[in-house]
C-alpha cells in the first residue's frame, strides 16, 4: 500500500514537471500547419449604402496546398458594411493566391433598437439597406456572385464589393 502511494505521488510529480512542457511542444506543432496569411479587408456596399450583417466567403481558386484547398476564409462585415477577414483568429486575413467570393446578405433590414437584436449583433449605424431576393440569391451562390479576387502578400484593401443585378 505504502509503495502504491509513492508511485501514485512520483506519477502526480512527473506530470505536474513535465506536462507544461508536453504542452509546448503540442502547441508548437499546431503553428506548424498552419498556412501564412496576410490582412483583407473591404466593404459591401448595395446602392451606395454598406450592408451591415452581410456574410463574406472567400473559395480558394485551384490552390496548390491541400491544407489551403479545404479553407473558406471569412469575415462578418460591421454596420457599415466593412470587413475584416479571417481564417485562424479575427482579422488575421486570408493566405495569398486567388478567390472566388460569396456573399450571404441579410433579407430584410436589420433591428435597430438593442432590443430588437442580439447581443454579438453589430450596431447599425447607417441608413437602412432593403437588397431584393433576386440579389441576394445571387451573389449567395459562388458559382453566379461573379466576384473573384486574389490576395497577395502584405496588405489588401479590396475594391468595396458593389452588389448589382
């Protein structure tokens, strides 16, 4: 019993020693895989007005990295339309090369009062933006948005992406 509890005590001290460093070595790998990016930023805009809540998808164009052919980096645009895009952690950008681009706008017009609208939800500072279904249908399918851009390295301020029929 007695030697059964010595090694349960030297089991709990090599664990408390050495899993701080099993940790590290773990979290290092995890970078490893990851691919670089580089900051994008833009703006959807519908009729001159930027189009709070819309939802932008980025779809890697015949990427050569297996790794960067299963990505969608993405971004939630602000209340005035403006976006950040993200592929690890919040407004870290997208790795280079070439993108077709989806865009899932709101339906109707976002809840102005707080109450109206959900916590996380982005404040709607600007005018009202009423997109037609047939619009919003559109550039929701990758294959008929017609939007693709290509991302270098280094910084991309995108051209605002201007939602037509």
């Amino acid at each position: 019993m007695l030697l059964l509890k010595t090694n349960m005590r030297m089991n709990a001290w090599l664990l408390l020693a050495c899993g701080p460093v099993f940790l590290i070595e773990c979290g290092g790998c995890r970078g490893k895989d990851r691919l670089d990016v580089t900051p994008v930023r833009g703006q959807v805009v519908y009729k001159g007005l930027g189009v709070p809540q819309a939802t932008v998808i980025f779809f890697p164009v015949d990427p050569a990295d297996e790794k960067a052919r299963k990505m969608r980096p993405f971004a939630y645009a602000d209340g005035e339309g403006q976006f950040e895009v993200k592929t690890y952690v919040d407004g870290d950008g997208a790795p280079p090369g070439k993108y077709r681009v989806s865009i899932i706008a709101p339906s109707g017009p976002p809840p102005r009062s707080s109450k109206d609208r959900p916590a996380d939800a982005p404040i709607i500072t600007g005018p009202v933006v009423s997109i037609p279904p047939a619009i919003i249908r559109k550039y929701a399918n990758v294959d008929t948005a017609g939007i693709e851009v290509e991302i270098q390295a280094g910084e991309n301020n995108l051209d605002p992406f201007v939602l037509t029929m």
